[in-house]
C-alpha cells in the first residue's frame, strides 16, 4: 500500500492543479447576462422613407423597417455599441452604405439607450451620415 504524506504527492493533485486555471478560464468566458446590452434606435434624418436599415456590428446584428423621414425606429438589443457601426439604407430604389475600416481605439458601450441619427448626403454619389447620441 502506497502512503502519501501531503495532499500534493496524490496523483490526483497534479490532475487538479492543470484543471481548475482551465476551468476558471471557461467560467470567466460566459455571455453577459440580458439586463446587460445597449438598446440602438434609429431616427431617419432625411427628407426620404428608409425602407430598411441594417446595423451590423460586432455586438450584433439587427434590422430595422419603415423608417418615415424625421422619425425614429423602435429600440433593438444588441450586446454591445460603438458609436458607429456597418449600416445599410435601403431608400427610394436605391442603397447607400457605411462601412467602417475598424473598431480599434473605440469605447465600446454595454449598457443604456442610443440613437444613430442616419442622415443622407445628396451629392452623387449618395453618402451616409452618421450621427451617435445618447438617450
């Protein structure tokens, strides 16, 4: 019969020690919980109906429908917000974008309200404005 004289000789130890930072790590790792994530809502700065507008951000993806000009969408979950994000508008026959080179440097923001204050250039080509602001 083997004897082992401090818990550290067991040959389970050694198991033990490799598996709980691992299982830490997992714990960490989980999702926010749902009281937890911005709400985006979209106010349609133009002079025209936006059929459809889609927000695609790294926190997710929603979109919106029937957005009258000088009016705002309801409010969508995302987990996370920048201040600016991929959108799509759909208007008129016709689709302008805004597409963003990266997030680096930006504040990312977990919780509260938001409206991005979407706005189109008339120029020819048609540009996307973007506006971000807190509710």
């Amino acid at each position: 019969m083997q004897r082992f004289d401090s818990p550290a000789g067991h040959p389970y130890m050694k198991f033990f020690t490799l598996l709980f930072p691992v299982m830490v790590g997992f714990l960490s790792c989980t999702k926010q919980s749902s009281s937890q994530s911005g709400n985006l809502r979209i106010y349609n700065n133009s002079t025209f109906q936006y059929d459809s507008v889609i927000v695609n951000s790294p926190g997710g993806k929603q979109v919106y429908y029937n957005v009258a000009a000088g009016s705002y969408s309801g409010y969508k979950k995302f987990e996370f917000l920048y201040r600016y994000a991929y959108i799509e508008v759909h208007y008129n026959n016709q689709v302008s974008r805004l597409q963003p080179f990266d997030y680096v440097g930006e504040e990312k923001f977990v919780t509260g309200k938001y409206s991005y204050l979407i706005g189109i250039a008339t120029a020819t080509p048609a540009t996307l404005t973007l506006e971000c602001k807190r509710d």
